[in-house]
C-alpha cells in the first residue's frame, strides 16, 4: 500500500509548478485527476520537439501518475462538474492568476462549503504585497529572485539553472505544505480542511540559503562563482587532460588526503592553506597549483586516485553519460512505460523508496481527456 492511496487530488493546475507538486503526490499514491481544458489541454503537450506518439517530452516528464478529464471551465455544465470533483476530493491545486478560480465560482471560499474538509492549495506567482497580482514565470523569477545572480562565471553573464528550477522546489513545497494539511487534517477531530498558498518568487528568495544569510551577515555580494564555492575550498570542478572533474573537499583532513593523492603532501603542510579559512583567503593561489597538476592525467584516473584516497570526486557527465552510468542503470530510476500514444517508452521514476521499494509509476502520462468517462462523480482509481 503506498501512503497515499485513498488520498484523492484534484488538479487544476498546467505548466509546470503545479503538476510537478501533483505527480509527487500521485508517485505516492494519491489518485490524481488533471482537469485541461478540451481543445488544447496544458501547454507543455505542445513544448517540443521531441515528441512521443504527439506527446511533447516535456509534458511526459512532468505527469506520470495521473488521469486526465477534459473539462470546458466556461461552461455552466464544466463548472457543476468540476464542483461536483472538489466536493469528493481531499485536495485542490491551482496555479492560475490570482482570483482567476474565484471569479469562476471556484473559490476557496465556495469549495469549502461543499467541502469542509477540503486543502486547498494555490501557486501564485508573488504572495501578498505590492506585486501580488503579478503573474510568475520561472525564468524572470530566477532573475528577479538573485539565483541568476550568483550563477554562471565572474567574467560571463548570469546563467538560469539548466531546468525550471524555480517551479519545481516550488512545486515541492506546495507538495509539503499539503502533506502537513492532511496529516492536521487527520489529527483534528474536527477534519479541518486548509486554504494554502506557496509564492513562486518568495520560494525562490528561501532557497537562496545560504548564499542569503551570508549577504545578510556580512553585507557582501560575492556574486557569481562559476562552480567554485564561495565559503569551502577546494570545493569546484578542475579540469583533467580530458575533461572536467568536481573535487568537493568539506574538512581539513579530506585536504591533507587529497594533497596525498595528488603527490603535493607540502602544500597541507604549507601555513597558507592548512586551515579552510586560509585556504578561502588564498583560494586563486591553491586553485592555480592544483588545476596544474590535474591537467596532467586523464579524468578517470584522477576520479579513481582522489576516491581511494577518501576525497568526494566524480565526473561531470553530460546526459549520455548521465544514463549510460552504472549506477542510474541499475537504482530502478528508469523504468519501461507502456503509453497508449507514444508505445514503449523509458522514463525516470520518483527518486523516492519506500520500504525500500522504489516507488513505480503506475500509470504512463495521460493523454488529453483520457479518462473523462471513468470520472462521473469520482470512481475509485482502476
């Protein structure tokens, strides 16, 4: 039994942050019902190419696990139907404009009171305050927000993380915040319901973490590091005579350790980097010496060396590398998917194990509106 089974969620959401908090809670169970609309259903179908049997790859990767309903919500008859859903789930999702779903009639505020017990949680894109009614979009909310800020190198333009990361730690949050309301909800004897609401761009400013709390002390801005850290050292990529590696060396000892591995037991003697705060005082000193001396073995002789000698070291792998990775191959995380479109197909599975059980995907990405006919009133998930 999987621990959300019985837990039905509808969603109402599209893109990105939203289904991305869904098809968490459906990898754990939860029977997910996707409401699109029946034209053109969510806009990531049509984020490609690739494509898969007419599925955007973008779209699958972000829905396994759910159903689809095809529901018109400018319809009286789409309406009473998506009411009629809410009244028997134990969650909604939205990430429409602010008071969009309100304006429909399908308001906190109305659902409750055909649902008492009701979570409802909407993404919005700024929470209360001046910019509230701002829609949020990834991209401007990791360059508003300061994580383009301080990624990419010193001498080249801020970067965006390489996927929508603002949407899905703020996909990950919504899903959080409604676990905690179902676990309120089933400790209260009154079966109380909640209203939440997780900010797109204030997610983003929390995940800042460190990087924030160090401006916050110390008012300084490092800026942008490329992959160097700004508070440990050595701790980034070097290059090796073929390729890069990443060093990530957390304590004094690991240091002395990997000067062993690299024949340079002076330089943990030597006063200017015995200590991680010298070593960050005189990190372009210590950086210059060792990029030196990886620059002369291949990759995965230094990988080997740095790792035998009790330093964290690995690879960085492009995509192919990615999934041709012995590991990968055999954690379970790509599992074969029968989908009714697109045939046979690989897909990565939840991260998460159960009972150390890797959760399975039990249903491919649904096509649009697949399952409208099994959904008069909300049947029990097949």
């Amino acid at each position: 039994m999987l621990p959300l089974e019985g837990v039905r969620v509808l969603d109402l959401s599209r893109v990105l942050a939203g289904p991305y908090a869904t098809m968490a809670l459906g990898d754990l169970g939860a029977d997910v019902l996707k409401v699109e609309h029946p034209g053109r259903g969510d806009d990531t179908r049509h984020w490609g190419p690739p494509f898969a049997g007419g599925e955007s790859a973008y779209f699958l990767s972000i829905n396994r696990n759910k159903r689809s309903v095809a529901v018109d919500l400018k319809t009286p008859e789409g309406l009473e139907k998506v009411k009629g859903l809410a009244a028997e789930a134990d969650v909604v999702i939205e990430n429409m404009r602010r008071g969009a779903l309100a304006k429909l009639g399908l308001g906190y505020e109305v659902l409750k009171e055909l649902n008492p017990g009701l979570i409802y949680c909407s993404i919005t894109g700024f929470g209360p305050g001046p910019d509230e009614d701002r829609p949020g979009y990834d991209f401007l909310v990791q360059a508003r927000g300061g994580i383009m800020g301080i990624t990419g190198f010193p001498d080249g333009d801020p970067v965006k993380v390489g996927v929508a990361i603002a949407d899905m730690v703020c996909g990950l949050h919504a899903s959080t915040a409604i676990l905690a309301a179902l676990h309120r909800r089933a400790s209260s004897e009154a079966g109380k319901g909640a209203r939440i609401e997780v900010p797109l761009f204030e997610t983003q400013i929390g995940w800042l973490a460190n990087r924030a709390q160090e401006y916050l002390v110390s008012g300084e801005d490092k800026g942008r590091m490329g992959n160097a850290h700004p508070s440990i050292v050595p701790y980034q990529t070097f290059d090796a005579s073929d390729k890069p590696i990443a060093v990530a060396v957390g304590n004094d000892a690991q240091f002395a350790n990997l000067c062993r591995a690299l024949g340079r037991e002076d330089l943990a003697k030597d006063e200017r980097y015995a200590t991680n705060p010298d070593r960050v005082a005189n990190r372009d000193e210590l950086v210059a010496t060792l990029q030196e001396k990886f620059s002369k073995e291949p990759a995965d002789e230094w990988v080997q060396k740095v790792r035998e000698a009790g330093v964290p070291c690995g690879p960085v792998n492009t995509l192919a590398d990615v999934f041709s990775d012995e590991h990968v191959l055999n954690s379970g995380m790509l599992q074969d998917v029968e989908h009714p479109a697109a045939g046979a197909l690989k897909m990565l599975a939840s991260p998460i194990l159960v009972d150390g059980e890797r959760l399975p995907i039990r249903r491919p990405p649904p096509t649009l509106g697949q399952h409208t006919g099994e959904t008069r009133g909300w049947t029990p998930e097949g």
